[in-house]
C-alpha cells in the first residue's frame, strides 16, 4: 500500500476527487519487496506471484516480451516502421508514447501538430502504428526535447503485466480496457492554478490565446472557486474549444 512518508514524489491536486493523499511509489520499491508482481489493469490490482504462477500465466495466454532491466527502470522493446526502440515504463507519464527527438528522426517530417507548454514545444504524431509482443497498435506520439523515450499509462492500462525481477523478464496481455490514441489531442488544456484557471498547454497556430493566460469566462459564465474544478474539467474534455467562448487575461509577473 501507498504510504506518505515512504513517498519520494507527491503531487498537489487543487480539484482532487477526493481527501486522499496522492504518491508515485517507483521502481526500486517494487524490486526490492516482490521478487515477481502481476499488474492487473482488468481489475485495478497489483499482486505478488509466485515462481509457478508465473507458468501458468505464460501458459493461459501471457506473452513474454523484450526488456531490459536498468538501474534506473525497465525498458520494454517497440517495434516502429521496422526498427527496434527500448522504451522507459513510466506510471507517471499519463500519455501513450513519448519519444525524444533522436528516437523521432526517422519520421520527424511527417505531418504533425505543434503545441508549447511551460517547459518547451513538443509535437504530436498521429495515426503511427506500433508493435509490441506478437501485435500492432494505433497511437499518436509525442516528441518532446526528453533524453529518454517513455511507454505511459495510456498505453500500459491495455495490458495486463507480469514483471520477474529475478529473471529479469517482463509478460503481457492484452486486456479488455482500450490503449489511449491521442489522435485528437486537445489544441488547449487547463489546469488549477493559486492564480487561477492557466492555460498551460497550446496549440503553437493559437495567436488569441497565450501560454499562462487565465480564463475568466466561459460561455458568459465567471470563472469562480466554486466552479472552476468543474470549468476545468469541461475544458478539458474538449478537443477544440471553436464552440465554446472563451475569455481570458494575461498575467502581470511581479
């Protein structure tokens, strides 16, 4: 179980769903207290296995895959336009896929879609097909300034995973819960803010609205601390905000 004070990353959440206290536990917790654990999206659970279980999972459709077990995570290997690509597993990225530029080269000149938040520009590839285990997949890649490739929780959550720290090998399987697209990443996003409700992810085209600005009003109604969780949550859930009128303020830095 998660517990604070062995927590080494905690995130403030201004609209948390609920009071719980919220942590990342990492990997050299799970290396160091289960020599084998099965990691079950389907059922939202993480279990410790043992040696035989971890046969009979193979046995009823689990496949093992390439991976690499660093000092500082575990890569898992993609198959992309016919070349290899290890992958850093990283439950604290929400997305599907995030590659550095390097990694991107091969297709850094297909059409994308270019955004700017508060630590640089990234770009969003759509419609890239992937291969992991025995199967292909669609998703969108980001391609940001990183100096490691990630496979996140958007893609994770579509398989169910079986990691043996002992033999240093990683299974799959598919599950019934979907792999995360990103095909139509939203051209704005929002966030809670001591100053309020920030865009803090843009669309680079965008010259109405900027980077940090606050948004005041939404469809006439005022932006307040009673509804902004709510106006946050709208806003976000819209992949283009042409139907929706927006008023916003640039912040004055001090």
């Amino acid at each position: 179980m998660y517990h604070k004070e062995n927590a080494s990353i905690a995130n403030i959440d201004f609209c948390a769903d609920t009071g719980a206290e919220q942590g990342i536990v990492g990997f050299e917790e799970f290396r160091r207290r289960f020599p084998r654990c099965h990691v079950n999206f389907d059922k939202l659970e993480i279990c410790a296995v043992k040696r035989d279980e971890v046969d009979s999972y193979a046995a009823n459709g689990c496949q093992k895959i390439s991976s690499n077990f660093r000092a500082d995570g575990i890569y898992v290997t993609i198959l992309l336009r016919r070349k290899k690509y290890e992958l850093k597993l990283d439950t604290g990225f929400t997305g599907g896929i995030a590659m550095s530029a390097i990694d991107a080269k091969p297709f850094e000149k297909d059409r994308c879609h270019r955004y700017e938040n508060k630590t640089g520009e990234f770009a969003v590839f759509p419609n890239k097909w992937f291969t992991i285990g025995n199967n292909y997949y669609n998703t969108a890649i980001v391609v940001a300034n990183e100096d490691v490739s990630r496979l996140g929780v958007g893609i994770m959550k579509g398989f169910n995973w079986i990691f043996d720290f002992d033999k240093h090998e990683v299974y799959i399987q598919k599950n019934t819960l979907g792999l995360d697209a990103e095909n139509t990443f939203p051209l704005f996003q929002v966030d809670v803010t001591q100053s309020g409700l920030v865009i803090t992810s843009k669309i680079k085209t965008s010259r109405q609205i900027s980077l940090g600005d606050i948004v005041t009003k939404v469809n006439g109604v005022s932006v307040t601390s009673e509804n902004i969780c709510e106006m946050k949550q709208m806003l976000n859930g819209k992949a283009n905000w042409d139907r929706v009128d927006i008023q916003t303020e640039t912040q004055i830095s001090k």
